[in-house]
C-alpha cells in the first residue's frame, strides 16, 4: 500500500528549528532537498505500484530516493547508509522525516527493495527531470548557453545549437577474475549443494560426488603460479569429470526426490549446465571463446567486455554509451553485452532535439562514431563532427593545418566526458558495482550519473548566485 504524499517536508516553513535540533539553510543536504523536484518524482514513485491500496504501508518515495542518493554521494555501503542517517538531522531532513529520531525510519534490507521498486527506465526518467529543471532555472534566470531557447520542431528553419559530446565507458562487476578452471569448480560446488538439499530426508543412500577428491586436485592447480597449457587442459577435463557426474546425479534426484528446489536454485541450476557446455564446447575444440560466455555462476548476465585499456585489456561488467550536454550526463544505453557504441549517434541526436527543440550544432565523439554512416546522416542534418573527413587530407597545406588545430582543440573539449567517467569511478560507485542483482546493478548504475548531475547543478546554482552578489556589490560602489 502506498499513499501518494501531495506536500514535502519543506525547510522555509520551519526554518529555526528540527524538534530541537538548529538546521542551517547553508548546508550542502539542505541546499540538495531544495533543488529536487521531489513532487515529479512522486509521480513517477506511485506508478510503480500496481496496486497502491493492497499491502503494508510502503516507504516515502523521497525517503527511497533520498536514502540512495546518500548512498551514492558519500560511496558507502547499505549499513553504513543508514547509520549515517541516524547520526545526522540533516539527512532524515533530506529524506523527508518531520522531526528528528533516534530509531530507524527502515531496516538496512529495505535499501534492496528501494533499489528494487526504482526500475533502470524510471531512473532515466527521473535523471531526465533533474536536467530539464536545471534548464529551465537557466533560461528562467536568462543565462545564455547552448541550449538557452526552444526553437519550434516543426520548423524547417530551425537553426542548431549546442554541442553533444558521446562516449561510452564499462562499469565493473564485483567478480573475481574469471578462469576456466574456477569457474567449473564453483559449478561443482553449488552442484553439490543442490545434490544437498535433494537429497535431504531421504533414507536412500547419498550418492557418492567425489568433492574431496576434486576440492584437493582443484586446489593443486590454483598453488601453481605459472601452469603450462597441459596443466591447465588436465584441469580443465578433471573438473568438466566431476561436473558431468554431478548434473547426472542432479537429474536423478529431480526424478525421485521428494524435495524441490527453489526459484533461486532453479537459476543456478541453470546457470551450471549452460557453463559445462560451453566449457565443455571451448575445451573439444581447443578454443577460448564462446557466444554469450558466463563468467560468474552468481551473476550469469555478466559477459567480458573487450575494451583495449591499459589497465585492463578486458573487462567484466555493464557497458554503458552516454551523452553529455553543459556538463549534465545523460545514459543513451546500457547493457551487459558487448556493443558498437556508433550505433548510438543518432539515436542520441534524435533525443537530443527531443529535449531541447532542435539538432546540435556539433558532436564530439571518439574515432570509432566517425563512420561514413553517422558522417552522411549528420551532413544531412547540418550537423558538424569533429576530426578529420573521410578520405584523403585537403592538398592545401594551411587547410589542412588549420583542420588540425580545430581538431586539437575539439579534442581538449571532448576531454570533459572523460572526466566524468574519472568523476563517476572515483568519486562514486562506478568503479565496482557491489550489487548482485541485474536490475539493482542497473539502478545503481543510473544513480551514480543522476548523483552527478545533482552536483553539477548545485554547483551552478551557487555559482549564480556568486555572480549575482558580486554584480550587486559593483552596483552600489
């Protein structure tokens, strides 16, 4: 049951006091509960209830958000997340609470089923909110930018504007680096749970499974340093040995048994036939890929993402294309598969006159959006890209090094995206996303970037009022 909360906890009505406790307007929590536009997203909260008046009594949507936002803006853990909310007045101000209170408004569960209700489709709507209010306040306070104005869309003559930046970025999983040889053994160990729990009230006999013989040649293997490629083959065939015997033993249980397994067992047992066969496929054919290959028995939607960076020439996790516009992030697509980002381009221009009236003046991308596809589609829309055209170099040589410095330059700018993937992986949650689920991963994911454009407006908004305090101080001298 979720009753729809039509007025939020708002500091100017009571500004001295919190039951007790003295509430500065200048803190940074105070300041971000005053620039949300907490009301929209009640909106967008209530629609996820099929049906709001059957059940217990939910959670404030401003007390789910709120509570994720702290989560993601101080990078702590659950617990950690609601301990800090007990400590502070300031933050159960943010969250919505009306006095201050020594118990928990929640249990550190319910940060789970928040992140649960608040659906990856839900967020990209709410990040859209936060970047529509920030320019609307803009064109409300008559600063002129890019996207200042809303030229009319039917409007042929509709000039373009503004500058559209485009990358994209892996985040993380947090898996331990997968081999092939682990992966079977952790397939063999929750096999042999599942044997376990079939096999549990019975009075037949146990079947045998062999897990210490296999637990110590497993753990032979994983002291070895350095193994050679028979070493690893030998592994391999051991461990694929005592996995088959086990999916057979498995099978007959499900026959006989008495027990059955639960949703969550289902899933991993699912999970573990698929991986015996790709292994099984992979070692047959003496080869190391395989399409749609699992990595981590517990989180199957993970897939290896080649991204040729220095650190790490292959990652495990989502990849994520983005759009960037003033500063404010915007995710184009996420998924866990691996994905040619240049296919986003005009999908993203397209969304991008959606949201703010007409075409960009110019995109920077990386190389790899600069085909002769997305070169022909923006040629058609009046749309500059950066870099060099297709083909050869003009044979004027001050042409061509003026095309050069442009390019240079623009470089420099496209530069921005990149740190707000710097931003985004130190700062924040970027860098190892914790959660185990597919969609809680997601929905952490689309918090991170909503989180920083929360702080980018909040840091323009202190910025005008800078300028305005010292345009006033220079009008009375």
């Amino acid at each position: 049951m979720y009753e729809k909360k039509t007025k939020q906890v708002s500091f100017d009505e009571n500004p001295n006091s919190f039951i007790g406790a003295q509430l500065s307007p200048d803190n940074r929590w105070v300041k971000l509960a005053q620039i949300i536009p907490w009301a929209r997203l009640e909106d967008l909260y209530h629609q996820t209830f099929a049906n709001p008046k059957v059940g217990n009594p939910a959670k404030s949507c401003r007390m789910a958000i709120g509570s994720l936002i702290i989560k993601e803006r101080l990078k702590l853990s659950d617990e950690e997340t609601l301990a800090i909310i007990l400590d502070s007045p300031y933050m159960q101000f943010f969250i919505g609470m009306n006095s201050f209170s020594a118990r928990a408004p929640f249990d550190t569960s319910m940060m789970t089923y928040f992140r649960k209700r608040l659906t990856p489709e839900i967020m990209v709507e709410i990040n859209r909110l936060i970047v529509e209010a920030s320019k609307d306040e803009d064109n409300h306070n008559g600063d002129a930018g890019a996207d200042s104005g809303t030229p009319d869309e039917n409007s042929p003559e509709s000039s373009n504007e503004g500058t559209l930046i485009l990358d994209a970025t892996c985040a993380p999983a947090d898996i331990h680096f997968p081999t092939d040889v682990a992966l079977l053994n952790d397939s063999r160990v929750k096999l042999e749970e599942l044997i376990d729990h079939l096999h549990k009230g019975s009075d037949d006999k146990k079947p045998r499974t062999y897990r210490q013989k296999a637990r110590t040649l497993y753990l032979r293997f994983a002291r070895n340093r350095r193994p050679r490629k028979k070493q690893i083959r030998r592994a391999i065939r051991e461990q694929l040995g005592f996995v088959r015997r086990d999916i057979e033993l498995v099978k007959n249980l499900l026959s006989n048994s008495s027990n059955w397994l639960t949703a969550r067992q289902m899933q991993y047992w699912q999970t573990v036939q698929d991986v015996y066969l790709q292994q099984l496929e992979m070692y047959q054919e003496k080869k190391h890929k395989v399409e749609d290959r699992i990595v981590n028995i517990h989180q199957p939607w993970i897939r290896p993402i080649v991204r040729g960076k220095a650190t790490a020439n292959v990652e495990f996790g989502a990849k994520i294309s983005v759009s960037m516009v003033n500063g404010y992030v915007m995710v184009e697509q996420l998924d866990w598969n691996a994905f040619n980002e240049a296919g986003d381009l005009q999908t993203a221009v397209e969304r991008y006159r959606e949201r703010h009236g007409c075409y960009p003046e110019r995109i920077l991308a990386d190389k790899i959006y600069r085909n002769r596809k997305n070169h022909q589609y923006c040629a058609g829309l009046g749309i500059r890209m950066n870099g060099p055209n297709l083909g050869r170099p003009p044979k004027d040589k001050k042409l061509y090094d003026e095309q050069k410095r442009q390019e240079r330059s623009e470089a420099g700018e496209r530069n921005a995206v990149e740190g707000k993937f710097g931003e985004a992986k130190r700062c924040y949650t970027l860098s190892r996303v914790m959660t185990r689920l597919k969609n809680t991963s997601e929905v952490s994911i689309h918090m991170t970037f909503l989180v920083m454009n929360l702080e980018k407006r909040l840091r323009d908004i202190i910025l005008l009022i800078c300028r305005w305090l010292a345009a006033e101080q220079l009008a009375f001298a």
